[in-house]
C-alpha cells in the first residue's frame, strides 16, 4: 500500500511540473528549455517537499514508540524494586523467624555440651581410679604368693625318692599364675588423661612451590596439651594413644577441626589444600569408620582437597581390611599420601593404585646424607619415577637455603619445612568455640573442653 501511494504521489508531481512547462511555453511564451528547466525545477522542489514530510512523520512515530517503551520500562522498573522489596521483606522475617525458633536449640546445645564435658570428667576420673585400683590389686599377688618355709617331710629311703619325682616339679604354684598388668607411666596417664579432656591443639605447616616459594598446601599438625602446659607432639603420644586405644578419639577431633580449617581457607583461596595425618588403626574401627565414611560423603566437595596422610612404614603391615577401607575413601574422591619415606623398593605402583598421590621423603635423604636401604632406584632419579607412577614428590624438613639448592637439581617441585615455616597454631577465631581446648586452666572443670561433636554430625 505504501509502495503504492509513493508511486502516485510521483505520477503526480511528475505531471504537475509538466503541465507548469506546458503553460509557461504556450502561455506566457517562455522558450521550450526555459519551459522545461522550471517544470524540472518544480519537480525537484516537490520531491524535496515530499521527502521532509516523510522523515518528519517517521520521526513523529519513532518518538512514539520510545515513549511508549520508555512507560513499559518504568513499569517494569516499578515492578522490580516492589518485588525486590517484598523478597528483602521475605527475607527478613525468615531469618528472624529463624533465629527465634534456634535460638532455644542452640541454648539445649550449649547445656547438653556442658552436660557432656562433665560427663567426660567424670569418666575419665573413674577409669582413672579403676585402672589403679585394679593394677594395686594385681600387684598384690606377688607378696601373697611368696613361698612359704615347707614342713620338710620325714627322710624316706633313697629308692623312694628316685621312683617318685613329679611331685617335686609341681612345688612353685606361682609359676601358672598371669603376669600383673604393666603400670602405666605418668607420661601415659597424662596423655590420656590430655586426649579425654580434648586438650588437643590443631597447627599448620605449609608445603610450598619451588622455586616460586609460594604455599600449595598446609599439614595439618596435633599437638597435645599437658597439664603443666607443655606441648606434646605427635610422634610422642599418637603411639601412647595406638596403646591404651584413644587413637580414634585423636583423629575424629582432628578430622573435624582440619575441615573447619579448609572452609575458612577455602573462602579465600580455592586452591589450597591439606594433609590430614590418620592412623591406619582407626581405619579399622568399625565404629570409626562408619561415621568418618558418612562424613567424607557429606563433604565430597572438596574431596580434591583433601589427602589423607599415613605412614610408610604403617603402610607396610596393613591388612585386608585397612586396604578395602582405603579403596572405599579413595571411591568418594578422597586421595593419600605416605609419610616419611624411608624405603624406596615400595610398591608405588601400587599405592597409586590405591589412591596415593604424594609422597613425602625427609631432605637429608634424599641428598644422601642419611642412610637408605639399597634399591635399584638413585635419589636423584626418585622425583622423575614417582613422577611416571603417579605419585608427586615432597621433600620435607628443610632447614637451610643450601638445602633447597641442592635439591633444585633433583626436579622436586613441592618442599616443607622449617626454612619456610614453623607450624603454627590455628587462630581461635577459626576453630570458634573449639578453640579454648587448647587452652590449659587452673582446674580440672575449668580445663576439659567440650566434647567434639561426632563425625555424622558435622557437615
């Protein structure tokens, strides 16, 4: 219809600046070219009439449309920040609807902590007192059982004495009797007397690139608390605690403080991870492992994370069941490393298949400046073969800058140490209320800390 219109509207100026010429030449005796130049003339200033008339009216209806797009925009607009204001309004009164119906149950928590932290105390004070009881009862025996002075019986002659000689194999009755049990030291009875009243500390020592130096990941360190408020590390009271079977008290507490560590880690920067020391004999805890499986489930997030730390020669007395647990870890996306790396005709292989994927050697050895069994692998070539297994090297405790040189020529990417850093003890701030456990008291119901929840119910 437009295309139309425009085409008329031509035919129409057209013939108008044509009958202009015709009348100028045979009306007013203008000349045939002064006649058709002024009709020419007329035709182009109807055009350029027509044209502005054009762009005006389309631009009269562009404004138009904007108006009427610039309304349905402020109504949208409107209709946003009224529904922003509502979801605000929502917001608001769940959260305080929130915290008034938790804010009882967080009381009954703090209460039931409470209740639980006396408990604690109190069995622990109780089988503190039974063990002693019963190792004072074992140890009197020993007095009760002395031989007494034998009536000696009437000489008999010698073929008597010959012929019947068993009786007198069977004198010394205390010979049957059980060994009394060991009585504990007082190093032993302080720490399990510490691991019951989790006065158990969590620290830090980061594992950082090389040459770059910078932090890739943190171990995850236990520290114990004694009552005079000296720390006890590790290698000292985790064999105590494999002893008198506290072990898997040690690990729950410090698997749940190592993932409330990662979370504050991981808010600012998502690429750090830790090592998690266990003990494979919580491994076979049934009870343990039950809950510790169900935990992992509920935070295989950050499975990538997290490596599980065990020791090399641990490693090599496991079972069956150790194994199997392993494979159940490793199948909720949770990988290991092996510690203190002191033979190098391990299977690596096979621990790789098994989920492993970092190996920790001291520095001295790897240098050669502490003895290692014979293997047909050279410490220069150990890197580049667990490398090709699967398996990333770290080489620990580092102290000096010569150190780190030196090793620079064995193609070790990861290092820890003291040259780096001390491990350090978590700030209180990060464990939040679990922190004060660490912390030593004046008495014992000051001193014992709350009971750490168990591993099923922390996310």
């Amino acid at each position: 219809m437009s295309r139309l219109s425009t085409i008329l509207i031509a035919v129409a100026m057209t013939v108008t600046a044509g009958s202009l010429a015709v009348v100028l030449s045979y009306a007013l005796d203008f000349g045939l070219f002064e006649a058709g130049a002024v009709g020419l003339a007329t035709l182009f200033g109807l055009a350029l009439a027509h044209i502005q008339m054009e762009r005006r009216r389309d631009r009269v209806w562009m404004e138009q449309r904007i108006a009427e797009i610039a309304a349905v925009a402020a109504d949208a607009n409107t209709e946003a920040g009224q529904a922003a204001v509502r979801a605000a309004r929502a917001d608001g009164d769940v959260g305080a609807r929130v915290r008034e119906e938790t804010e009882p149950l967080a009381a009954e928590v703090e209460v039931l902590g409470h209740l639980m932290k006396q408990i604690a105390e109190t069995v622990a004070d109780i089988e503190i007192r039974h063990e002693r009881r019963i190792e004072e009862l074992a140890a009197r025996p020993r007095i009760a059982a002395a031989p007494e002075p034998a009536v000696q019986p009437p000489a008999a002659p010698a073929v008597q004495i010959a012929a019947t000689p068993e009786p007198r194999l069977a004198a010394p009755a205390s010979a049957v009797q059980p060994e009394p049990s060991r009585v504990p030291s007082g190093f032993e009875r302080e720490v399990e007397t510490s691991i019951r009243a989790e006065r158990i500390e969590i620290h830090l020592q980061p594992v950082v690139t090389l040459p770059q130096r910078k932090v890739r990941y943190y171990e995850v360190l236990t520290r114990l608390r004694g009552a005079d408020g000296r720390l006890i590390p590790a290698a000292e009271f985790i064999p105590v605690a494999e002893a008198r079977r506290l072990v898997a008290k040690v690990d729950t507490f410090q698997v749940i403080r190592s993932f409330q560590v990662l979370k504050r880690l991981t808010a600012r920067n998502t690429e750090i991870g830790l090592f998690v020391n266990l003990s494979l004999a919580s491994l076979a805890d049934s009870t343990f492992f039950r809950e510790f499986q169900a935990f992992l489930a509920q935070n295989r997030a950050v499975a990538d994370l997290v490596q599980f730390e065990f020791r090399q020669d641990a490693l090599a007395e496991m079972g069956p069941l150790e194994i199997e647990s392993l494979r159940a870890i490793a199948d909720l996306g949770f990988r290991f490393s092996v510690d203190n790396v002191t033979d190098l005709r391990t299977d690596f292989r096979g621990l790789s298949d098994l989920g492993f994927r970092t190996a920790k050697i001291a520095a001295d050895r790897l240098l050669g400046r502490t003895a290692m069994p014979a293997s047909d692998i050279h410490p220069a070539d150990l890197a580049g073969h667990l490398q090709r297994q699967g398996i990333a090297t770290i080489v620990d405790r580092i102290e000096t800058e010569s150190q780190v040189i030196d090793l620079l020529d064995y193609d070790v990417r990861l290092a820890q140490g003291f040259l780096f850093s001390a491990p350090r003890q978590v700030r209180p701030e990060i464990l939040g209320s679990a922190a004060p456990a660490a912390q030593p008291a004046a008495s014992p119901a000051a001193a014992a800390p709350r009971t750490a929840p168990p591993l099923r119910a922390t996310r």
